[in-house]
C-alpha cells in the first residue's frame, strides 16, 4: 500500500497491482444474471408447446409452429395464440365420422377398409350408366 494512502480503504477500492474485486464480483453476478434470465425467457417461451404436449393434445404441432413464429418475428400474438390454444380441447371430429363410415360399410356387406371389389369398382367408376346395383337379398329387421 502507498504510504500517502489512508490506513484503511473501502473494498471496492482497486489495489496497486490492479486488481478489482468489485469489478470481477459484478462480472460474475452479470453472467448469472443474463444466464437466469436467458432460461426463464426460454422456460415462459416454450409453455405453450408443453402445456400441449403435456395434455397430448391434437393441435400440438400448430402450438409450437406457432411458438417458433413467434421467436422469430418477435409478434407476441402468436405466442398468445398458441398459449390459448394449447389451453382449449379441440373436439375430435374424425373418431365418430370413422366409426359411422365402418358401421355404414359394415350395414352393406363390405368389410371395413376394404377395397371395392372389381366389379363394383367397376360400376362405381362407369358413373350413371343406367345400371343399378343388384339389390341385397336379404332384409336386415331391426328389433
């Protein structure tokens, strides 16, 4: 220490040697702090996209397509869309159509999912030819 200097100095107050304790204190706290705040932007921008995985939701990847618009062009309306819809339950509409259509199938003899057979495909295709389909022989009552 210079003899010219007072007997007891601050801390913060650099050395001779040109050491700064304060300085390198704040470094540290600024890296921790751009980190923390960095993984809390992080965490808050991808909670749309885990609520909707969380939930399996059916919209899933329009949420986080969403999301990434929204990291990319900085519109938070995008975020607030997906975050909303990653809150709604859409209503599954294909489930019950499907079950109808293999239920209809079923009712006229074919099996599910199968291919038309060759001559009806045939007629099918022929459009309005003036042919109609054999009726089915036997009539289905219902109890």
């Amino acid at each position: 220490m210079h003899p010219a200097a007072p007997h007891h100095l601050p801390f913060f107050v650099p050395g001779a040697d040109g050491s700064d304790p304060l300085t390198v204190v704040m470094g540290i706290f600024l890296v921790a702090t751009v980190l923390w705040v960095g993984t809390l932007y992080w965490k808050l921008h991808s909670l749309p996209e885990r609520m909707a995985h969380k939930t399996h939701k059916l919209q899933f990847e329009i949420v986080a397509v969403l999301g990434l618009i929204s990291l990319f062009t900085h519109q938070h309306i995008f975020w607030v869309a997906g975050l909303l819809l990653a809150m709604i339950d859409l209503p599954d509409f294909g489930t019950p159509i499907r079950s109808i259509a293999d239920s209809v199938e079923r009712i006229a003899g074919a099996a599910p999912g199968a291919p038309l057979a060759e001559s009806e495909a045939h007629s099918v295709s022929s459009g309005s030819s003036g042919a109609q389909a054999p009726a089915k022989d036997e009539v289905h009552g219902h109890a």
